[in-house]
C-alpha cells in the first residue's frame, strides 16, 4: 500500500529564527558601532600615536594613513556582510542600523552631561550617578527593540529594500529615475558645501573629534591675567561662570572621528549616494515614477525643425507688436499736444530730469 509522504520545507539553522530577533538587533547594532569607531577613531590614532617618525613628511604619512584606512574599511565591510550573509535574521540590518545610531547619540550626551558634571560637582557619587543613568538609558533602548511591535516595524522597514543593493524594477522608470537621483543630490551635495563653507564640523581649531571620559580629569583655574580697573573685573565675573573659567589638566579620551572636516562631508556624500538610490528604488515610489515616465511617453513631442519654426513665428510676432505699440503710443502723443490736450513743460521736465541724475 502507498503512502503519500508530507513534504517538509528544510531550514538551515542560521536562516531559522531563535530566540527574539531584538536581541540580534542589540549585537548587530554594537558590532556596528565598534566597527564604525575602529575605521573612523581608533585606526588614525593609533596610526599617530605609534608612526610619530613619519611626522616629518606628513605628506607620506597621510598617504600611508589613507591606505591603511582604506584596508580596514574594506576588511569591515566584508567582515559585516558575512556575518549579515550567516545571520539572515528578518529586519537585523535596519535594526542594528537604529540601534548603533540611537547608541551614538545616547553616549554623546551622557559624555556632555558628564562633562557637566564633572565641573560642577566631581565626586565619586556624581560618577555612580551618571553610571546608573547609563545603564538606565540604555536598558530602556535595549527593552524597547525587543518589543514585538519594533521588531516587526524592523521588518516592514528592510522589506522596503533601504538597506539592500537589489533594485526595484530596475529596467523601467530609467530616465525620472536618473534625473530624480540628480536632484536630490544637487539639493543634499549642496547643503554639504554650505556645512564645509560655514565652517560648521570644526576647522578653526583641533579637526580631530574626541570624547573626553567624564571624572578622568581635574579643572583648575587659570592663571590670572594682568591686573585691570575694578568696575571691568566685577562686569566679567558677571558674564563668566566660575566653572567654565575653569580648564582640565590632562585628561582620558576616546578618539571618534579623525580630521571631521573631510571626513564627515565624505561620509554625508556617500550617504546622500545610498539614499538617494534606495529612494528611487522604493516600492512605491519607484512605481510612481515608473508611471510618471509612461505617462511621459505618451505625449506628442513635436520635431526640431517645426519647434524652431515656432520659436521664430513667436519672436518675430513679438517684434512687430513692439513696434506697433510703439508707434501706436508716439503717434498719439503728437497728436494730443497737437490739439492742446496735453501741454508740455519744458523746463519742469528738465528740472525733474536733473533731480532723477543727481548721484
């Protein structure tokens, strides 16, 4: 006797989905993060600190350094996409994307406040306070990418194709495609130059951004200035608080990004780049504009020669308007001052004429 078998879909264990994807969310986004450190902060520090030699030649140096630079982007890359490749967990690109983005900010503003703190108050209870607030804030991100409705809008969002190089439709649409790429780079590359031109990123000072590590350096004040009238010391000390007079010895600090004035419009052009291909390549606005260049095509462009014939029937039909007007316009002035209907001031004119070419 025959049996029918049931066939069974066979999943590979890393396609296979365990646990909650959020926590993958929370990896993904700390590997990030520690990559994106290591290629922009840690590598060209290191590179300074340890080949101080090559300081005679910066040319050399920053070639060298541009080389090394380039190697480590490259091996980064290739090492997320094999892990991207061995972990095809659902939404695990846009969510480690979020959280490595939101981690940044978060850190950027625990490291002000704890600036803050320091100045004001550099204690170790300051410190244990700004470790709990840490710690709190980021149990708060790390609870709120393990919930269900996160990981699925997640999904929603990798699905929509942002963080994929696959083009949607990519035979159709070409030519509003192009041209809707050209705009938005025209209008993002252009904010770009006015960041770099107003001076935005740094440039005046240290091109180098670092993080100073809170309580890991003491402020003391100033040395005092020359001695100056009372009245204009008093009117300082009224502008100037004592704490922000006051500067750090020598400090702890994490590099984060080398020479931020050429390399964050870098990053931003590249960026501008992405978005803007995976924007035409959106499902539903790429469909509209698929749509938009059919609807283009079904108009009736006239030919070159019958658009020139048209362009010099317009011009000259405007000439000879103009000249009617024209003589229209003189031949009813004489007439009228002919009859007395309108009188002329000779000198009045002349007067007003004078006034008016006056510099």
């Amino acid at each position: 006797m025959a049996v029918a078998e049931k066939m069974v879909a066979e999943t590979s264990p890393s396609a296979a989905r365990v646990g909650n994807p959020g926590v993958s969310f929370l990896l993904g986004g700390g590997i990030l993060l520690l990559a994106l450190w290591w290629v922009l902060g840690a590598v060209p520090s290191l590179w300074i600190d340890i080949f101080q030699v090559l300081e005679s030649n910066p040319f050399l140096s920053g070639a060298l350094l541009l080389i090394v630079s380039l190697l480590n982007i490259a091996a980064v890359c290739y090492g997320l996409y094999l892990l991207s490749a061995a972990y095809p967990i659902p939404g695990v690109r846009a969510g480690a994307f979020y959280v490595a983005l939101i981690s940044f900010f978060v850190l950027w503003a625990l490291v002000g406040i704890g600036g803050w703190m320091t100045r004001q108050y550099s204690s170790n209870g300051a410190a244990i306070a700004l470790c709990v607030l840490a710690v709190a804030v980021f149990a708060g991100i790390a609870w709120i990418f393990t919930r269900a409705a996160i990981v699925g809008l997640m999904e929603r969002h990798q699905a929509n194709g942002w963080f994929s190089w696959a083009s949607f439709k990519g035979n159709q649409g070409l030519k509003v495609r192009r041209g809707t790429i050209v705009g938005v780079l025209a209008i993002g590359l252009t904010g770009v130059y006015s960041m770099v031109h107003s001076r935005i990123l740094g440039g005046d000072g240290d091109p180098n951004w670092t993080w100073k590590v809170p309580f890991t350096y003491e402020l003391v004040e100033p040395e005092e200035a020359p001695q100056k009238s009372a009245s204009k010391k008093k009117e300082e000390e009224s502008k100037t608080r004592d704490d922000e007079r006051r500067e750090p010895t020598e400090y702890h600090y994490v590099p984060i990004v080398y020479n931020a004035p050429v390399v964050i419009p870098i990053l931003l052009a590249f960026g501008l780049i992405w978005f803007a291909y995976r924007l035409v390549n959106h499902p539903s606005f790429g469909d509209f504009l698929i749509a938009t260049e059919a609807e283009m095509n079904k108009v009736s462009w006239t030919t070159r020669r019958r658009l020139i014939q048209d362009t010099i029937v317009v011009l000259v039909t405007m000439f000879l308007f103009t000249v009617f007007l024209f003589a229209l316009d003189i031949g009813w002035v004489w007439s009228l001052h002919k009859v007395g209907v309108l009188v002329k001031d000779t000198n009045q004119e002349k007067n007003i004429q004078r006034q008016k070419t006056k510099w």
